[in-house]
C-alpha cells in the first residue's frame, strides 16, 4: 500500500511524530500501526551484510546471518574499477533486499588522512575524487536493488581515538577541498536514500547539530533529499540536531528524546514545521523501501561469491616484482607456503563491519587444488596469531623454505591491530612476522610476500624480497583470488589508492595527531596523502596510483582538448607493449602552475581503464571536470578557476607520469577584491584599480608613479601597506580620493563597508 504522506501527517499526534523520528529499538525504526506505518530495519554494512539474529536487540557482533563478505572499501577502492562496484552493491543490494532490510548502513567515504585510523579499511582512499566516484558506483548499484545506502560519516571522520567527542578543527578550504568533495559527489550522482552523521564535533559543534553541514551545505547546496540519521548514540542534544537538519535519531532512547521534542514543540521552542520536515524524509523512505520489502527475493550465493573472488583479484596490488610471479610449478617443485594466514585468512575488519560469511576460501587450500599434478605444496604456519614468540614454529618455516624452490609468505596485522573505536600505534607489522621473514629470505632468495591488512604498513624489507603483493582485506574469496593472481590465471591490476609511506614520521598529519584536550587541529591542511609527499618531494615507498602487471604499457599521442563548459577532454594512446593480456589504469593529474594560492603540485583529476591483448593499442579519453581546475577561495566563498597555465598529465600512478602537456586556461569572472585594506602592489595589479589609482597619484605617461612611491627603494617598503594608511600619510592620496577609488571598483555596499 502506498504511503499517502500528506494524509498521515495531518493524522499523526506530535507524540506519534516525535517517536518516527527515532528508533523501536536498536536497529528498526518507529511503527505507528493505527495509520498503517511500518517500522523497518536499518543495519551495519557496509561490505555486507550484518543482520544480528532476530533475538539480539543490543550491538552482538558474532552473531548475524550468513551473507557475502566482499573486499572491504580499501580493497574495492585498489580496483579502481567503476564497473565492478556497481556490481558489488548491486549484490550487497540484492543480499539487504532479501534479509527484508531496509538500508545498508555504508558506504563510508571518509578521507584516510592518517594510515593510523583504525577505521582506515572501511573508507576508500585518500583522495576525494577517487573515493566519490567508486562510491557513487557502490550506492547506485545497491538503490537499483530497492534498498537504502547511507552513506557515512558526515563529516570529517578521519580518527577514532576519543570519536565520540573530539573536534576536529579544519578550517574552511581545506574542508571543502578534501573532507567533503567525496559526500558531494555521491549525493549528486547517486542521491543516497539516508546519510549518517558522525559522532565527532566539526569546529566545536557536534556533527549531529551541525546547521552549516546538514541544511546548508548538504541541503540547500547540493540539492539533498534523503533522509539524514545520527550515527548509533551521537544525538546529543535532540532538539537541537533536530533544528540542524538531523531527521532520525538512533537507536530508540527509551522514549526520553521524544518528550523532549515534544515539550519543544509545546513551549514554543521548536516549530512543529521542522519536526514535520523530518517526520515526512522518514516516511518518504518507507515509500522508497516498501516495494523491495513487500518482494525479499532470494539471490545466487555462489554467484555472489564469484563476484568477491573477481573483485579480491581485482583489488590486489603487485607492488614489486623481480620476475618470480607469476610462479610456473612444474610436477617435482616444491612449493612452501608460510604463515598462518595462508590457512586462517585475514579477510575483513573488526567492529560493526564484522560479516559472517556464507564460505570462506584459504589460499593453502586454494593453492593445492590449483597447482600442476605432482607439485608438492608444504605449508608451515611460520608464526602464532597471538603474536607470542614461537621458536619452533619458526625453525619448521626455515627448514620448509630451505627445501623449497619458491615460498609464499603470508604476513599481516592481526584484528586487534585495526578496528573501530581504537587507532593504531604504528606502521609495522608485528615482530614475530618480521623476524619470519628476515629468517625464510636468508635461505631462499625465491621470496614472494602476500600481506593481509586494512591499511597501509611500513615496508623497510621491500628490496630483500623478490615480490610483494597487497591483498588488503579481500573478503571471502580472497584465498581463491591469492591463488588465480600468484600462478598467473588473473593478471594484477590493482593500483594503490593511498600512498605507502617509508616511515611514520612521513606521513602529513604526524605532528597533529590525534590531538589534545579534546581537538585535533587538520594543520597539514589541503596537503594530504600523496598531495603531502609532492609538496615537501618526499620519498615513498609506493606511490598514489601504483600497480605493477604481469604485462607492460606504453602511453603516446596526448592531446588535452579544451571545451565550451571549461572541461578538459584528455585523450591518450595506450599500447599494451607485454606477453599477456592486461588491465591498466590510465591516470589523469592536473596542476596549476600560475596558481595565487598555495595549491598541491598536481591533483588527480580523473581516470579510466582500458582492458588490452598482447600488442593491441587503443585510445583511451577522460573527461576532466572544471571543477578539476579549481581551488575553493575562503574570500569569495566559492569554487574559482584561476586564468594562467595548468599542467595536465597523464601516467600509471602520479610518480609515473609518462606523458605531460602545459595549456593557458581562461579563469572564472571574478568581481573585484579591492578593499581599504588591500596593499599598494595589490591595488596596482588589478586591471581596474591599478589605473584608477595611478590616475589619482597623477602617474606619467608609461604608468611610472610619483614621489616616494616611485623611489624603487622606498617602494620596497611602502608595496605591501594598505591603501588605508598610504591615505593616513598623505602621499598622493586622500581619504576622499580613497572612498571615491572603492565606489568605482566595488558595489555599492561594498563600498560604504569598506570606506
């Protein structure tokens, strides 16, 4: 039955319209079964499906149903692969519809600014352009399914040490530039049914009461028209979150927020108009839901579970090879597989993530069953979950690798190393797994290491291996995907979308993390990820963007082609130059070289992919939006493209750029900046106040000025003093001549603002 949502309006008591605006219980949603309405339920994701068993009111993470767990955000991220995501959340779409759950709480596409966070495996990338256009994929796939995304945590989630209260202080560019692009693109592209606030404060005011992020900016800006719910328990004040823009609060509260809304209401404090606003977005997503509901549907498990395997594989990173992979045993070899988490995979995150998969794939397992006939695969566990000391565990991984004539070294962070509610302490991996490795590489120079974790490690021992594959946490098929990937039946195609760093104190927000007293000040500012490391031309270990394959690719014939919007089209050649079929990852990065502003030497500005055979060439063309080109100005309050030159570049990653072209880009209209206060070089730069004000200092023929002010050295001085006080000076310029100057250069508010 379709909801008629003007008619229940009109019928519902403000007691009734308070409780729609928060949770039954822990995960459904208020019912009001006089009218017909019906509560749903909301559960966690975001990589599948959690649904607690029907007896498990309270937060019960062991204990949920059977669905797929895919490869969490940092791995769907590493895919870079558009296709593949809308396929993804079709499938988790598909898994929520038939559990009879209404919204999938996720994606999350909070910027990694630290490899610290703990939470770093369920967000996509570092950079904001990446993480919105995967993430638009993820939720548009699963919405074509009937069910809700949310997408989360709005806004500036970037820790979890003290996220429940802790301000993150981020000053207005750099949030517009980096915390929120990624939220912006989703709700433009995929219009989210629900969007979840975070738990931390943003300047001082709680995400959950924060006006400026969930009318102004959210709203009114971009054009929102979903549902904004609060992050489990972050309501702090219900009437004022309710005032902000926040429409549901969960989960239930016993009944206590209610009455506060409710007395609200009655004394005047809050309009009923703004609870009726929020009462109609609750209701508007029952509609929304309802049919997906009334028709659960069932789904393919193992269909779901192939997609996991592709995209596992998909997500993988080749992030050094000397030749040993793909491995080509042959009956008689030896092949040793060591470390613990070839037979226990490490496959997905801790916390409310934490999915129960329908099967789950082991890559010893794998791997035996895929090898040639008369391969001998040994396997030694090499090291204890727990992370205790175990010399024999130790002396039996030695002896397997000594007789072998290749090793697979499995390594990783254990799940109390990475989870919600608790930061790392470090980049490294555990000790146990460090002195495993330096032990195996010492008898067998045939070394390939496959690492299981959520984010990035340090890699010091990179060069001492003959190959290094970053599996992230691949889901439930990742142990399938290890073995198509290392024997060569997938060629790597996986490219890094967060930079490897060499060490801690290289990374952008060391000095300003996590904070003290209760705030966390975002002093690296526009300057993160590899953003940061061009900046400050610091060393990595791996690059933003870099993957290698079991193939080879050259790029030719750039052209950058301007259009009538003021978008770039970039086209390139690119030619499969290998052996073997492969998928590379064209990058597209753009900077501005004239730029006024303090700005990253170059930005990803778009990407595509481009699947070739052996020798096969084709062109391949990305659209660089002009939004691409800008920088957002604090003083103009809004996005500016700068006139000047920008450099377009094209590569593999964006420390292998292999082809680059400069071109003139005419800026945005701008209304003149001249105030009082602005300096003498400034006036005199402008095109319009320059000659205005040399026409009152009385300047000769070829603009030369007068007086002190045309005394080279004295001007060096005088360059950088507001035209105010040149007026206060008397040095060709009155305060008369000054006022008269403003009314010709600015509005006429602006003038009698400034005079």
């Amino acid at each position: 039955m379709t909801l008629d949502i003007p008619a229940l309006l009109e019928q519902l008591t403000l007691e009734e319209k308070a409780a729609l605006t928060s949770g039954s219980d822990f995960w459904h949603t208020t019912a009001v079964d006089r009218l017909g309405i019906p509560a749903v339920m909301l559960t966690d994701g975001p990589h599948g499906l959690r649904k607690q068993a029907a007896d498990s009111e309270q937060l019960a993470l062991g204990d949920s149903v059977a669905a797929t767990c895919f490869p969490t955000a940092a791995a769907l991220a590493s895919t870079w692969d558009r296709g593949l995501l809308r396929r993804v959340g079709e499938a988790l779409g598909d898994e929520t519809r038939s559990e009879r759950v209404a919204v999938l709480l996720g994606p999350g596409v909070n910027i990694k600014r630290s490899p610290l966070c703990g939470r770093n495996f369920e967000y996509f990338s570092e950079d904001p352009l990446l993480a919105g256009v995967l993430a638009s994929e993820l939720v548009a796939g699963m919405q074509s399914r009937g069910v809700g995304a949310s997408l989360k945590h709005f806004a500036a989630n970037n820790q979890e040490t003290d996220r429940m209260r802790v301000s993150a202080e981020v000053d207005e560019r750099t949030l517009r530039e980096l915390y929120l692009p990624a939220f912006e693109r989703v709700v433009r592209t995929a219009a989210p049914w629900t969007i979840m606030c975070a738990y931390n404060r943003v300047n001082g005011v709680y995400a959950s009461q924060h006006r400026e992020l969930l009318t102004g900016i959210l709203r009114e800006e971009w054009g929102y028209d979903g549902l904004v719910m609060s992050d489990w328990g972050a309501v702090v004040d219900r009437v004022a979150a309710l005032a902000a823009g926040l429409d549901l609060e969960m989960p239930a509260s016993g009944g206590e927020t209610d009455a506060e809304l409710v007395a609200a209401v009655r004394s005047g404090a809050l309009d009923e108009a703004v609870l009726d606003v929020a009462v109609t977005r609750v209701l508007t997503l029952l509609e929304r839901t309802r049919a997906a509901l009334e028709d659960p549907r069932s789904y393919d498990a193992d269909a779901h579970h192939a997609i996991a395997r592709e995209a596992a594989a998909a997500g993988s990173v080749l992030l050094a090879n000397d030749g040993l992979l793909p491995l080509r045993p042959a009956a008689g070899d030896a092949l040793a597989v060591i470390g613990e988490f070839a037979r226990t995979p490490r496959y997905q995150g801790a916390g409310s993530s934490l999915v129960h998969p329908t099967r789950l794939d082991d890559a010893l397992t794998a791997l035996r069953d895929a090898v040639p006939s008369g391969v001998d695969v040994r396997f030694a566990a090499g090291f204890r979950l727990d992370g205790a000391d175990d010399d024999a565990l130790l002396a039996e991984a030695v002896d397997t690798a000594r007789e072998a004539s290749s090793v697979l070294l499995f390594l990783g962070l254990p799940p109390r190393e990475e989870t919600e509610g608790l930061d790392r302490e470090h980049l490294d991996l555990p000790a146990v797994q460090v002195r495993l490795l330096e032990a195996v590489v010492s008898v067998n120079p045939r070394v390939a290491v496959v690492l299981s974790h959520g984010a990035v490690v340090t890699l010091p021992w990179r060069d001492r291996v003959a190959a290094v594959l970053e599996c992230w946490l691949g889901g439930q098929a990742v142990g399938s995907a290890v073995a198509d990937l290392v024997l060569g039946r997938v060629n790597p195609s996986g490219r890094l979308a967060e930079t490897v760093p060499l060490r801690l104190e290289d990374t952008p927000a060391f000095t300003n993390w996590p904070g003290e007293e209760g705030r966390v000040h975002y002093g690296e500012r526009v300057l993160v990820g590899y953003r940061h490391y061009d900046a400050v031309d610091r060393e990595v270990a791996f690059p933003f963007g870099h993957g290698l394959s079991y193939t080879t690719f050259d790029y030719s014939d750039l052209l950058v082609r301007p259009e009538a919007d003021g978008s770039l089209t970039v086209a390139v050649t690119v030619t499969n130059t290998g052996p073997v079929a492969g998928r590379e990852v064209v990058q597209v990065y753009v900077g501005d070289v004239d730029a006024s502003v303090a700005r990253p030497r170059r930005e990803l500005a778009g990407f595509a992919t481009v699947t070739l055979e052996p020798g096969e060439a084709q062109p391949v063309t990305v659209a660089v939006e002009r939004r691409a080109l800008a920088f957002w100005s604090v003083r103009e309050h809004r996005w500016v493209v700068e006139s000047g030159r920008f450099e377009v570049a094209v590569g593999a990653s964006s420390r292998d750029l292999r082809l680059a072209v400069e071109l003139e880009v005419e800026g945005d209209a701008r209304p003149a900046p001249l105030t009082a206060d602005s300096v003498v070089a400034e006036w005199l730069a402008d095109p319009v106040g320059g000659p205005l004000l040399r026409g009152v200092l009385g300047a000769g023929p070829d603009g030369e000025l007068p007086g002190q002010l045309g005394d080279p050295d004295v001007y060096v001085m005088l360059r950088a003093v507001p035209l105010r006080t040149i007026a206060g000076f008397g040095m060709g310029v009155t305060r008369d001549d000054l006022a008269h100057l403003l009314t010709q250069v600015q509005t006429p508010a602006m003038a009698i603002m400034h005079a």
